[in-house]
C-alpha cells in the first residue's frame, strides 16, 4: 500500500488490528504480519494512497479462472 502518512498507516496495522512488523525502512516503508508468512502487507511512504497489488493462495490454477469468471459475471 502506498500511504501519504506511512508511520500512522503503519500505527494502525500494528497498534490498531494487531500486525506484527517483519522488516522495515524507518520511516518510509514497512513488511508486517499477521500471520506465520513474512510479509501480508508492505506500506510504504508514497505521494498519493494506492493500492498496488493483491496477491492470493489457491489450490489450482482453476481457482483464478473460477474467480475471474464470477467477478465478470458480476460486474462485467
């Protein structure tokens, strides 16, 4: 996630929904946690708030045609 405010982004993570930091850039960028994985999210310092990517675990390539059918079925 890119955060005109990183260090409250990453407040929120860790103190607000109980992240865990794994690595960190002070003060520009932060890898945190909440789970046993090294990283679920990165904020990191940016001048405009976005969102860069989304990443999933399936069992199968057929989970991500299956998705991508839904959501087109949905919201074409």
């Amino acid at each position: 996630l890119g955060s005109t405010d990183q260090q409250t982004s990453q407040r929120f993570f860790t103190e607000g929904i109980g992240f865990r930091v794994s690595d960190e850039v002070p003060g520009l960028a932060a890898f945190m946690r909440c789970s046993t994985d090294h990283h679920n999210v990165l904020v990191q310092q940016a001048p405009v708030s976005f969102l860069h990517h989304t990443a999933w675990q399936v069992d199968d390539i057929d989970e991500i045609g299956r998705g991508a059918k839904a959501m087109l079925e949905t919201d074409p």
